[in-house]
C-alpha cells in the first residue's frame, strides 16, 4: 500500500510541476497529441479489420500527424511574433484586440478534427454513433472555424466581447 501511495504522490507532483510549466495550453497540446495517437491508433485498427493496412499508408498517416505538429509551431510562433511586434512597434495596428490567440485556436480545431476522425473510425470498427455527437462535434468545429474567421475579418466590429 506504501507503494501505491508513493506512486499517488510523485504523480501529483509531476502533474504539479508540468501544470506550473505549461500552465492550460500544455495540457490542450497534450490533449491534441493523446488525440493524434488514438486516430492514428484507431485508424490502424480499421485498416487491420477492412484488410487494407500497408506500410505506406500508415507512414502517410505519420506524415499527415507531423504536418499537425508543424502548423501548430507555426501557430505559436505566430503569437509570438504578433505579440512583439504589437508590443514593440507603437504604428503597427492590427484588426483585432490582439491576445495570444492563434496557437490555442489551431490547437483547439486540430483536436476537434481528430476527434471526429476518432469517432468515425469508431464506427467503421462497429461501435454505434449518436448522431447527436457527431453533430457536436461538427458545431464545435464550425464555431472555432467562425473564431478565426473573426479574428482575421478587418471589417469585423472590433472589442464586441
């Protein structure tokens, strides 16, 4: 039992210590990368059942989760450079109340994304699917779509929190 508790207490201290690093965005990369695994695993799973597994199209599903990867860098990087130069270059206007924003938004749509495939390949695998799920997961993706396409529309009314 002494073990089980020593194992309760340096999990609790990890989680601790990766929350004080990463703070909530951490635990969303997180999230999206827990993600990718499960439709990549998934995904792999249906190939196996239906018969058409090769190599090659699971390097291409690799290929396809580096992609992933690189446009949410590309994303944080972007907040980064807007943030300097929003904060450093006084004539520099933007159409929009700039707040780190794009990386949590491309994060956010990239797990709405695997989501939708994880249950999709759920249901080539025989479970059953709520259409009502489906349909969340389809408004949860049209509505962070309309967040970008606010945060990026110049002739958008600005500040209407």
């Amino acid at each position: 039992m002494e073990h089980v508790n020593g194992f309760k207490a340096a999990l609790a201290a990890v989680i601790a210590a990766l929350t004080a690093l990463w703070g909530w965005f951490g635990w969303f990369v997180l999230i999206l990368a827990l993600c990718m695994a499960l439709d990549y695993m998934t995904g792999t799973a249906v190939a196996k059942k239906l018969g058409t597994w090769s190599s090659k199209i699971a390097r291409e599903g690799l290929w396809h989760k580096l992609a992933i990867v690189v446009a949410v860098s590309v994303a944080g990087i972007l907040d980064l450079v807007v943030g300097m130069i929003v904060n450093n270059i006084p004539s520099i206007n933007l159409p929009f109340e700039y707040t780190v924003i794009f990386a949590p938004l491309v994060v956010a749509w990239y797990i709405i994304t695997e989501l939708g495939s994880i249950l999709e390949n759920s249901g080539k695998l025989g479970g059953p699917q709520p259409e009502w799920f489906k349909k969340a997961i389809a408004a949860l993706k049209s509505n962070v779509d309309k967040a970008g396409d606010k945060l990026t529309d110049a002739d958008a009314p600005q500040n209407d929190k």
